[in-house]
C-alpha cells in the first residue's frame, strides 16, 4: 500500500471578535457567541502554503468551524481582560511555556464528523434507513455516486481524494496563540483522517515558539497599512514559518514514508524536531492521549466508565479545560477494542449548546465539556419522561439508560444524575470483572510523580481563571514509553478477548438453522441479506465471560457495535478467516479504488468481503492481533488457525501491504504458539496439565462470587465540587464515591 500523508491539512487562522461584538459594551456579554476565523495559511498535500484564498477543511466543514469559532470565544474574553493589565504595567510579554501543558486552555483535541459523513447520515435519515461508521466505511465509493447529493452537500471538496482518505471522522488538535494584542489572536490547527491525537499536537507545540517568535517581530512593529497590504504581509511572514509543516501532508515525503515507531524531523529555522510515526496499522487509538485519562481516573472510576460504554450509556466527561475534556473523550474509544464507538461522540460541547442533546433522545453517547456545561445536564436528566416510570422492570430499565452519567476528571469522582422519580439517592451498577493486567499496564503509564504533578497543574489552572495565581510554567510533560503504551493497548484488547469475545466460536451457529430468518432481529435479517452464512449466539459465551452475569451480558449484545462485531466475525468465517488476515480483500479494495471501479452495480459491492474491518488496513491489523491472541487463550476453538501463517504475527510486527497479487509482507519475529501436531499429539501430560487448569478455574468460579454489582451514589452529592470551581478536594465528610 502505498504511504498516505500523516496530515491532511494544517492551518492557521486569525481569530478575533465580530464588529457587532467588539464595539458593543464589553467584550464578555454574549459568551455563546462565536469568534471569527480567518484563514491565513492553509497547508494541503495539493496546494500550495503561500495562498491564503484557499479554502481549508474548517472552511468546508461548517460543524468543525463552528466548534472551534466557539472554543476561541472566551480566549479572546480573557485576552480582552488583559489588555489593561498590560497596559499598565507597559509589557507585552508572550507567554507560551504554560501552553505545553496537558491541561492548558488553549488547546483542544477535536474528532468532528466528516462532511461526506454528515451529508450521508442526513441521507439516510430521510430514507429510513442506519447509516454509522461502519456502514459509511463498508460501502466504500457508494456513498457519493447519487449526483443530487454530490452537487447538493460537497460540491466544493475534492470527491476523488475524499474516498480514498475519509473514514467518517476529522481528527486534530487546535492551539489557540496569544499574540499580544487585546481583540485578535491566531489558532494553529492540524488534522488527519487518522487518529493521531499525539502526534499532531507534537507538530502544533513545536510549531507554536516559532509562531511567537514571528507574531513578536510583526504585532509589535504593527503600521496602519491598507488591509490588502496588511494580509499580503501576514501571509509572507507566517507562510515561512510553517514551510517545514509540509513534510507530514505531502504522501511521497520523507516523513509519511517512515515506518512505524521511527523518527522524522522538522527542520525549523535553527532547530531540528524529532517526532515518532505511530504504529495506527495495529491499534486504531495507539496514539490518543491516554496519560491524561490515566491521571485523571484511578482503575476503579475507569472500570466503572468500561462497564458504561459496553452497554452505550451517556456519559460525560468533565474537565478543567477544554483539552483535559476533550483528551479524556477521545482516549476512552481505546478501551473499547476490538469495537468502534458508533454513536454520537463530542470530544468538547460548549456550555451553551446543551440544547443539542434533546435531538439525540435517549441514544448513548460521549461527551466532554467544562463546569459550566453540569446544571444544564442536571437540568436535563433530571425531568424524567413520565411515560416512562413505571414498574415494570423494562420501564425502569429504559428509564436507567435515559440517566446522564458524570466522569469528574477534575476529582476523579464518577457518580449519575438524579432523576425526579428517584426515591433511593442510588442507582444499582453492573460492573465488567477487574483486571489485573489492565491495572498494572495503568501503573507503568502513569507515576505517583505524575499525578502529583497533575494535581498542581489542576490547581494552577483554577487559580489561573479566576486570575489569583500566575501562569503556571512548569515543565510537566507525558513522556511515556512506546513499549509501554503498546503494552497498556495490548492489555485492552487482552481483556476483550478473555472477558468478552475471544471464545466466540463457542456462539457461532449455521444460518440454515433458521435462526435469524424474517422473524428474527433487524440485525440478523441485515447478515442474511448481506449474504453471511453464520450467526453468533452470545447465551453460549458472554455470560459465562461475565461471571454468569446474564443481564450484563444482554445489554452489551444489544448495543450497536456488538452487533457490528458480531457482523464482523460473521463475514470472516463466511469468506474464511486466513483469507481475510492475510490481506487478500484489502488489496483488493484498494486496487479497485486504483482503478476507479465506482460504476457496478451497488448489490455486487456489498459482500461480507466489503465489511469496513474486513477492508481496512488499520482494522486487519487490530484483527490479526486479536486472533492471535485468541489463538493462545482458546487452542481448542482454534485448531483451523494452528500452525497457519496467523503464527508469524507478532505484538510488534510492522505489517505492509502490496498492492500487486504477491503475498502481504509481514517483517517482525514470530509468535511462538502450539501447531496443530503439538495440540493432537502431546501426550497424557499435557492432557493431565489441562484437566488439572479447568478443575481449577472450575472450583475458583464456584468460590467467587456470581457477579459484581455496585451502589453508585446520585451525584448530587458531588455537586458542590462542581459549584466551587476554585475547590477540586472532596469533602471528607461525604461518602466517597467511585474514586
């Protein structure tokens, strides 16, 4: 496969207030406005960085420019209010040392919608039909052919480009840049098709000292010029300062032809950057900032908001800062592998747009914002649906799922939202068994030192908004070991094997049985019409995964990407598993792309070898590693796989797909694992060591107990957490939630 770019633009923008705004009584009257954006460089793997008249991805995505217009507003407040302190004191010093921070305010990671996504969701509303990422990505060229809808949504992007690289969603990071003058500032920005959080806000941070050092030398000698003549120079000044940003747009560069886990540099003027490629052709969310969910929750709270998103519960995140929200938000998605997060996910809402969340019903979702956003939600949740308290036990049960969950990163505290007819100040909690690899993978991630180090920044950062304390300056910074990230995303997919899906074959019936026939679910008609030739039945192994926890284990098969899972596993052992893991309609997807085969008929594309996990280099790879790993746990359920080319996958293989008809290549050392003539042939001893381990797993299941179920307190109590904004301790006299 040939290298696709790691960036797909990086901008930067004036922002500053509408006329309307600024000229009225102050700059703070109408905090739910937005601030305006205006593109001044925008770097594209076809364009050119010296023209600031082309239009960029947030001129051509209204939802991502509104968000970020939204997320500057209350900067250039700040920036307003600032003004005459340093008038007063006559300096115009240009802090950005603070900015490093993973708390800082002025940055915020982003993962909006893509506009041939939205266009296509819209479309599939009106008909009546599920559109999702999955399905997006499964029908491949599908989704634009309709000329109405080519003319009507997209007409001013790139088609041809669009479907090789979108995968549904944007994904970036956003630094807003102080330039020392009371009403404007700049917004550097840099996103992917690819979520590679980490790396792109690497890219912004090391840009962003040369930023200041350019926005220093022109704000300061600032002349009344013509508008015309002022943008021309702004354009010269800074088109030089981000020329070295090319490297990660541009497909054939040195950079994107890296492989994976090495170094490539950015030559600055007098300094040179080394930042490392991700491995993203393994896990899809390897490089999400994970450090700074880890520091904001122990295990036990990030337990409790697993056993959540299993069953797609609404959940919120909140955090001190737009960027300590919205990097809990996206991190979280890599605790759910091997599923995707298929429903509504806004790594930061603003505070006044809570009204948005009345459209979404009673969907699960994930959300991030600030202190501020918490008595609109309240609010919210709390006037229950009259219709639906009853006492029925699905009533209530509807009625749960309708409960707005809160996760504090600011306390570390996880509690739910009170409702009306509540008459307990608790509501009960099917929790997913512990892990001990998780929790140690956790430890050697994050430091006592860290969090000690966290806490400060968490207080500096209330001290600093409400203007008692200084900048806070200090040097933290989430310096974490690849082998030991890869190990924390490793131990991820290790539970979902051994605790959810890796015996799934336990559950795998013939669809000739008749089950999943016109009268079965929509799901199961979905599989048949697709042409599948199995079903899975999750009674025969995820509840016995769960500790014999049958209503856990019927949520977490209801929701929608255990049902796009169980799709997955359907259509590879329709077309064959080695088939599929070996890259065989990988390539052939990308050869057609090659081609521009986007004129057959839509029936013929939609096969099970067309499924988004099945096609998509990034998700065979987080495949292979799941089988390989269920190979080992589960031998006896994966005779057909023994001693097969799955055995030379390894945890650290860098795997490159050709695009010929020759073989995949896979380059790392070999797993070692028992073939099939080991298994067969091994003797009495063997025999007896495995009698002696399933006795012994047997006895130790009669011993615990049936299933975890905690209390999780309303969280009212922690309420007051939330009013105090200056006051991120618990009290000592309240009972302590989840912590």
């Amino acid at each position: 496969m040939q290298p696709s770019a790691l960036a797909h633009t990086i901008s930067l923008h004036r922002v500053w207030f509408p006329a309307s705004e600024s000229s009225g009584n102050g700059l703070g009257d109408k905090l739910a406005s937005s601030a305006e954006l205006e593109p001044i460089i925008v770097i594209k793997e076809d364009g050119d960085a010296g023209k600031c008249e082309r239009q960029g991805i947030i001129e051509q995505c209204t939802l991502l420019r509104s968000v970020l217009g939204r997320f500057c507003w209350p900067l250039l407040v700040k920036l307003g209010n600032l003004a005459a302190q340093r008038h007063a004191t006559g300096r115009n010093d240009l802090h950005w040392v603070g900015a490093t921070s993973p708390v800082a305010e002025e940055g915020i990671f982003v993962q909006v919608p893509s506009c041939h996504f939205t266009s296509e969701c819209m479309r599939a509303a009106t008909s009546g039909t599920a559109m999702d990422v999955i399905y997006y990505n499964s029908l491949g060229r599908r989704w634009w052919r309709d000329g109405e809808n080519k003319a009507d949504s997209c007409e001013s992007i790139d088609l041809e480009s669009a479907d090789i690289f979108d995968e549904g969603y944007i994904y970036g990071f956003a630094q807003f840049v102080d330039v020392g003058y009371a009403t404007e500032g700049l917004m550097l920005s840099a996103f992917s098709t690819s979520p590679l959080f980490n790396m792109l806000r690497t890219v912004v941070l090391e840009t962003v000292p040369h930023l200041f050092c350019a926005a220093r030398d022109f704000y300061f000698n600032r002349r009344t010029v013509s508008r015309v003549e002022e943008k021309r120079t702004v354009s010269a000044v800074y088109a030089e300062v981000m020329s070295p940003l090319r490297e990660i747009v541009d497909a054939r560069s040195t950079a994107c032809s890296t492989p994976a886990n090495r170094h490539f540099y950015l030559s600055f003027s007098h300094t040179r950057v080394s930042i490392v490629r991700p491995d993203d052709l393994r896990y899809p969310f390897v490089n999400a900032p994970l450090p700074t969910l880890f520091l904001s929750f122990s295990y036990d709270a990030l337990r409790v908001i697993h056993s959540l998103l299993l069953q797609e519960r609404r959940v919120v995140f909140i955090g001190a800062t737009p960027q300590h929200a919205s990097a809990c938000v996206v991190s979280v998605q890599a605790m759910l592998s091997p599923f995707i997060w298929t429903l509504p996910i806004v790594p930061y809402m603003p505070p006044e747009a809570c009204e948005i969340l009345e459209a979404l019903g009673d969907s699960g979702f994930i959300l991030g914002s600030t202190a501020e956003m918490v008595p609109h939600l309240m609010l919210h949740s709390g006037l229950s649906n009259p219709q639906r308290c009853s006492s029925s036990n699905e009533k209530v049960a509807e009625n749960e799922r309708g409960r707005i969950w809160f996760a504090d990163g600011r306390t570390g505290v996880v509690g739910v939202s009170p409702l009306d007819a509540d008459v307990v100040p608790f509501t009960m909690l099917d929790l997913v068994p512990p892990s001990e690899k998780v929790k140690e993978a956790m430890k050697r991630i994050v430091s006592k030192e860290a969090r000690q180090l966290f806490s400060v920044a968490l207080s500096s950062t209330a001290a600093q908004e409400l203007g008692i304390g200084p900048l806070w300056s200090s040097t933290l910074k989430q310096c974490v070991a690849l082998a030991d990230l890869e190990e924390m995303h490793g131990a991820f997919l290790e539970y979902s094997v051994t605790r959810l899906v890796g015996n799934y074959r336990k559950g795998l019936i013939p669809a000739s049985n008749g089950i999943g026939d016109a009268g079965g679910s929509p799901a199961h008609r979905l599989r048949l019409q697709g042409g599948v030739a199995f079903i899975i039945d999750y009674t025969r192994f995820l509840p016995y995964n769960l500790e014999n926890n049958a209503t856990l284990a019927r949520r977490i098969a209801g929701t929608r990407m255990f049902c796009h899972w169980e799709d997955t596993v359907a259509s590879l052992e329709t077309v064959g598993v080695l088939r599929s893991l070996v890259g065989e309609f990988v390539r052939s997807r990308l050869r057609s792309r090659q081609r521009g085969s986007v004129n057959s008929p839509p029936r013929e594309r939609e096969t099970p070898a067309t499924h988004y996990y099945l096609s998509h280099p990034r998700m065979l790879g987080m495949l292979r590693i799941f089988y390989t790993r269920s190979m080992r746990r589960f031998p006896e359920l994966y005779n057909d796989l023994q001693g097969s080319d799955l055995a030379r996958l390894s945890e650290g293989a860098s795997v490159f797909f050709t695009m010929g008809d020759s073989p995949t290549t896979i380059k790392g050392s070999s797993v070692s694992c028992n073939n099939g003539n080991s298994s067969s042939g091994s003797g009495g001893k063997n025999s007896m060591r495995s009698f002696f381990s399933k006795a012994t797993k047997a006895v130790k299941n009669s011993l615990a107990s049936r299933y975890n179920r905690i209390p999780v307190q309303v969280f009212v109590q922690a309420y007051g957490s939330f009013a105090n904004k200056t006051n991120y301790e618990k009290d000592p006299n309240k009972t302590r939630i989840i912590e």
